[in-house]
C-alpha cells in the first residue's frame, strides 16, 4: 500500500485529467448545440 500522500498526489492527477477531458466534451456539446440553434 502506497502513502497517503502518494495516493492523494495520483488522485489530484487523475481528476485534473478528468476535468480536462470533460471541458472538451464540454465544448464540444457547446458548439454542437450553437450550430443546432442557427438551423444547420
């Protein structure tokens, strides 16, 4: 078993990935949802 720092230090680098990942889907919902407003 790893230290608790250790864990928290690879938990806070996963959920920064997370939200990376998640602001792209994000904006990609965003644009998909402007194109749809104008009629495309």
């Amino acid at each position: 078993e790893k230290p608790i720092e250790i864990q928290a230090k690879e938990t806070a680098i996963k959920i920064d990935n997370y939200e990376e990942k998640l602001n792209k889907i994000l904006d990609a919902l965003e644009k998909l949802n402007l194109n749809q407003d104008k009629g495309e």
